[in-house]
C-alpha cells in the first residue's frame, strides 16, 4: 500500500506532532515537495526499509540518537543539600583525585606500594582542619565533611580514602581519645597538617574480632619506661608512619592501654604484608614489639580502658561506611559510561534491557547508600548516633558496595578483570571494606542485639 494522506483528519492529526523548526531546517536542505512526493509513492516494504536504514544510520552515530544525559553517581543530588563549604571541600578532593591519583592509582595498585609524594600534595587541601580543631574537638559538621572526603576519594580510589582513614580517623581519634593535654598539644597540630603520619595498632596475628577479649599484647611499667611484648597484624601506613598508637594490656591491671610508639623506640620492628588482593596501594605492616621501651610521656593515660578504644572504633567505622559508598559510586560511574562505549550487535550494550536493569540495580544501591550514610552523619554530628547506627551502615553498605562492583565487573565482560578499566581494582578493594572495621559479621551482631537485647557473639 502506497502512503496515502487524502484523509484530511489523520493529516491534521499529523501535523500537530511534526517540529515545524525541523522542518524548516529540512526545507533549506531538500526539495521537500519533491521529497513527500517521491516518499508517499513508495510501497509499504520500500518505506519499511528506508525507515529502518535511517534508524541503524542514527544508533550508530550517537547511540539511539538522542543526547546522552550525564553520568553522575549522585543520582538524588546529595549536593544540593551540601553548605557552600562543603561543596568547594568535595570539589578540592575531587580535583585531587580526578589530577594526581586517578593517573597513577592501577600502577601503585600494581607495585604495592603507596605513593608517598601524595602525602605533600594532599597537605596543601587542608581537609583535616575542616573536620578537628587544633584543640581536638570536632567542627560542627566534622562527620558530615568527613563523609564527603571519604566518598570523594574512595570514588577514585579506596586506598587513598584508606590511608586517609588510617591517619586522619583512627591514630587521629587516638589522640583526641586518649591523649594528655601535653600530648595533644605536640601532636594534633602535627598531625592536622600531615607533618607526621599515624597508623593505629590494634589487630594481632591471632586475636581479630574478639580483640576486645582476647588482646595478648602486653605492657609493663619500669620506673618511667613502659615495656611492650607482643605483635599487631594489618596495620595501615606502619612501614612508613612517623607515629604508632599500640594498643596492649596492663600485666598488673589487665587494663587496656594506649602508647604512641615511634619506629625509632628499641623493641620495635615493622614488616611489610605481601601478596594482599585488596588495597594493594595501602601498606599494611606486621608489627613485633620485643621488650619494646615507650617513656612515660608517650603513655596515652587519658584513657578508660578498652570503653575508649570503642568509642574511636564507634566514631571511625561511620567513615569506613562512607568508603563503600564511594567505591559504589566509582564503579557505577565507570559501568554507566562504559555502557555507551561498549558496542555489541551493533549497539552500545547500555540499549540492552538487561544491562539497563543492573545499572539500575547499581544505581539504586549507591543511592540508598549515600542517603543512609548522610543521615548516619547528621546524627554523629548531632551526638545522637550508637553503635548500632554505625554497624548498620557499615553492614549495609560494604554488603550493596559487594553487590554493585560485580555487577560493575560483569558489565565490563572480560575488560572487567583488566586493571585498566579500574572496575577490577573496585572489585578487589570491596573485600578488604567487607572484612575491616568489624567484619560484617560482627557488625550484624551489633545490630541484633540491640533489636532483640541478646547478645549472640559467643
Ligand atoms: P577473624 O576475627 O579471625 O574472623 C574470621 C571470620 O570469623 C570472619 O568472617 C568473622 O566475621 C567470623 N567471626 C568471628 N567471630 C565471630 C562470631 N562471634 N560470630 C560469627 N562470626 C564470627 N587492624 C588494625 O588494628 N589497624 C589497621 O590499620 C588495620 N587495617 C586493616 C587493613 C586491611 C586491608 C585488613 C584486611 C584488615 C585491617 N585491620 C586493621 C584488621 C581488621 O580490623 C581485622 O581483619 C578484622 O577485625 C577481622 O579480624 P580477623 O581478620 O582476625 O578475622
């Protein structure tokens, strides 16, 4: 059947769906009355053929021919709920990010080594002082701040938010916990500006989850010397930190105690852990302390016993909630863009419905996780958050960051195992936030007892 359009309604209703400022556009380049003429003419299969070549013409220029919306991992926009602050301190690390670490984040992955020259660069941001005060107490929106740093470097790279975390959480919250007014006063400013870099001692060869239980590192005091004997296992940044906070139980008391040790100290030795599949850039050492020597002024006295060592673990695994988000947002944002590239059966794989569905399924994950870790943080800045709060956030998001960098894996067909396409060192980074700062497992039972006020962890 020949196009026919001697039907003046159907023409009319035609008409009102044609752009006119198309077709005029079309008028300056064609005879449009010789065009209509030569097109209401064909057959039904000729019109049919000619419509499908001009379709295939277009896919393969651009997609499915429309404007490709941007790729953003910020899908409700978090953003907008951001001060003026907060979004020039997410675009400084951004920045930071995309410029020095993105080029060299898969070599060093690679070379298990962490690139130290960053530490210079990262000190001329100043992020520190937007989340402490020199004094040791925390900005009004420290842990909101803290949560954008953490997801803007994890986004790119999660040892870096990583060794950020080590240093800047862990040994930095050590000081604020535990420390005298004296030491504060030596360290914290030291510390805010990167001069000197801490690693937090507290994991031991034998004794990981029940630390609190089973710590086998002991101290002694001699006169004004306390005595250290024992071994840390993992711990982040000790082959080259310029400070150790070791945690280790009085023989006396059987108290837990805080020492900050320096690698100089007599007693005390660091091996580098080798062949790790996860945050290969971090470098994480095996600490032995044998008849260690700490002087009573390196003593962290200002402590109550492990009741402190939790609190820096309750406060520190917020952020560590944060990293799983922006490992998430990474690998959703390389999947997204890899979805256009990436052509198959001569379309790009993200016109596909299946592929479509998991980056769908990413998406929703990344965003349910940036919206809980936001609350998350309001309320640690707000002193309303418990360590079921923290738990649940950690669970949750190392659980959804595991489900969306397979699926960024996977998306990525063979690519996906190649550390150039990045998805590969996100996927590997996952196992390493699913197992520290309370395993998951540990975590869950955080969290069930205090739905059901039993506690099930023996
Ligand atoms: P284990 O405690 O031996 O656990 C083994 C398994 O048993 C896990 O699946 C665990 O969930 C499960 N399990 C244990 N108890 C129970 C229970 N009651 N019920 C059910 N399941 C249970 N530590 C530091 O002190 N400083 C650091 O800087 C540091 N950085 C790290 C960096 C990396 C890359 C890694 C991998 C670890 C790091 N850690 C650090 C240590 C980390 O906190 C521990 O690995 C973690 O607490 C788990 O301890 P574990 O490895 O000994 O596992």
């Amino acid at each position: 059947m020949a196009a026919n359009f001697n039907d003046l309604g159907q023409l009319m209703k035609l008409a009102q769906n044609i752009d006119m400022k198309q077709l005029a556009n079309l008028s300056e380049k064609v005879n449009l009355e010789e065009l209509i003429g030569m097109v209401s003419s064909m057959d039904e299969r000729t019109l049919a053929q000619m419509t499908n070549f001009m379709r295939k013409q277009k896919r393969a220029k651009n997609g499915d021919g429309r404007e490709l919306p941007p790729v953003t991992g910020d899908f409700f926009d978090l953003r907008s709920t951001f001060s003026d602050e907060q979004r020039a301190v997410q675009d400084t690390v951004r920045d930071f990010m995309e410029t020095h670490v993105q080029p060299i984040a898969n070599e060093y992955w690679q070379k298990d080594t962490f690139p130290r020259h960053l530490i210079d660069e990262m000190r001329k941001l100043h992020i520190l002082p937007k989340i402490f005060h020199a004094d040791g107490t925390r900005t009004h929106d420290a842990a909101v701040m803290e949560g954008i740093v953490t997801m803007e470097m994890a986004r790119i790279d999660v040892s870096t938010a990583t060794f950020f975390g080590v240093h800047g959480g862990l040994a930095l919250w050590s000081m604020v916990m535990a420390g005298t007014e004296e030491q504060k006063q030596e360290w914290l400013p030291k510390m805010l500006n990167l001069d000197v870099i801490g690693a937090f001692g507290l994991t031991e060869p034998k004794v990981g989850s029940a630390i609190s239980q089973g710590m086998r590192t002991t101290c002694r005091r001699e006169g004004d010397t306390w005595v250290l004997n024992g071994e840390k296992k993992w711990i982040g940044n000790a082959t080259f930190a310029d400070m150790i906070i070791i945690w280790a139980r009085d023989e006396d008391t059987d108290e837990v105690r805080g020492f900050l040790v320096r690698p100089e100290n007599p007693g005390y030795h660091v091996d580098k852990i080798e062949n790790k599949i996860a945050l290969r850039m971090v470098e994480n050492g095996h600490v032995t302390l044998t008849d260690c020597a700490v002087p009573e002024s390196d003593h962290l006295s200002a402590m109550n016993g492990w009741s402190t060592v939790a609190e820096i673990l309750r406060q520190t695994r917020a952020g560590v909630a944060w990293q799983g988000v922006g490992c998430a947002m990474g690998a959703y944002e390389h999947s997204a863009r890899y979805a256009r590239k990436r052509k198959q059966f001569g379309r790009p794989i993200g016109a596909f419905q299946l592929i479509q569905d998991k980056l769908v399924f990413m998406l929703g994950n990344v965003t349910a996780m940036q919206t809980m870790c936001l609350r998350l943080a309001e309320m640690q800045d707000a002193g309303t958050m418990r360590d079921e709060h923290a738990s649940l956030a950690k669970v949750f998001t190392a659980a959804r960051c595991r489900d969306t960098v397979a699926l960024a894996r996977d998306l990525h067909g063979g690519n996906g195992i190649l550390l150039e396409h990045d998805v590969a060192r996100f996927f590997c980074d996952t196992e390493a936030i699913y197992s520290y700062e309370g395993t998951n497992e540990i975590n869950s039972l955080v969290v069930g007892r205090a739905i059901t006020g039993q506690s099930a962890f023996v």
